[in-house]
C-alpha cells in the first residue's frame, strides 16, 4: 500500500490514532473480503470527498481488486450522493406526502452492478453511514443481510468507513495554516 502509506504519513500528530486506525482496518483482522474492504474504503473516500485518499486507495487496490469493484464504489458514492440527501429529507420532513411521492430517480445501477449486488449494497450502506440517512442505512443493512452477508461485515464496513473519513479531515488538519 505504497500511496495509501505515504498519505498515512502526512496524517499529524494530533490524529494520531487515525493514522493507527486506518493502518489497523485497512491491514489487519476484517470479516470482509479483499473486493469488500477495497470497494468500501475508496465509496467512502468518494463520500468524504478527498481526491487524494481516493485516488491513493485506487492506485493500491489495482493490484488486488478487479477495476469492476472499483467501478461498483464510485457507482455507490454517487448514488448515494444523490439518495442520502433526497431520502433523509424524506425522513427529516416527516410528511406522509412527501413520503407518497414517487422520487423518479434513476438508481439502474444498483439493481445492475458491475461486480456484485451484495457488495455494491455494502458500499452504498458505508456511504449512507458517512452522509447518515438513517432510511438509507436500513434499506441498505436490510439487504446486504439478505444477500448473506453478516452483521460482523455490515460492522467492519461502517467501521473503515467512519476510518477512512475520519483520514480524509486528519489530512486537511494542518492544510489550514
């Protein structure tokens, strides 16, 4: 992870222990695969809108992961761009009309995913975590749960997402002085 470890070493001090968290989630003991780990790091550096994170994820990933998975994460992070925001306003009105209302927003990708439903699924919840739409979050756990995977995944993908956005402030810590 050349470009990702050289992005952790600009982390300062102060952030310490996301340098050490993002080291930890990233490298050591997941539930997740590698297509998992890989896909949910870079949606959420999209998320955290942090070119240079992602663009250091996807560089280290190319060796490990199909271009597909990659293609399936920057999928989820737009669509979940656009979801999280429509849907916790939903949520956040709490108006049954608007509730009634068909969104009449195309989401053909999630239902055609270049890699796999249940990752993309995953990657959008991670995503939808770091934006925090609650309807979106349970929509999401929901089926990722009845694609088989297990709660110890839905886990430690929401735990390198809040990592990898937690990384992508650290990084900007000391841009501002």
């Amino acid at each position: 992870m050349p470009a990702t470890e050289a992005l952790r070493a600009l982390i300062p001090e102060a952030a310490k222990d996301i340098r050490l968290n993002l080291q930890s989630t990233l490298t050591g003991t997941s539930s997740l695969t590698t297509d998992q780990k890989w896909g949910v790091a870079i949606a959420s550096a999209i998320a955290a809108r942090s070119p240079r994170l992602r663009a250091a994820l996807v560089s280290d990933s190319a060796s490990v992961v199909d271009a597909k998975v990659v293609e399936d994460a920057k999928a989820a992070a737009a669509l979940m761009a656009m979801n999280n925001v429509y849907y916790r306003f939903r949520h956040m009105i709490g108006k049954q009309t608007y509730s009634d209302k068909p969104a009449r927003l195309r989401m053909n990708r999630l239902a055609a995913p270049a890699h796999n439903k249940a990752d993309l699924e995953l990657f959008s919840l991670a995503v939808s975590a770091i934006h925090g739409c609650e309807m979106c979050v349970q929509a999401h756990e929901k089926t990722v749960l009845e694609h088989g995977l297990s709660e110890d995944q839905v886990h430690d993908a929401v735990r390198l997402a809040a990592t990898i956005h937690a990384t992508a402030i650290s990084l900007e810590i000391d841009a501002t002085e």
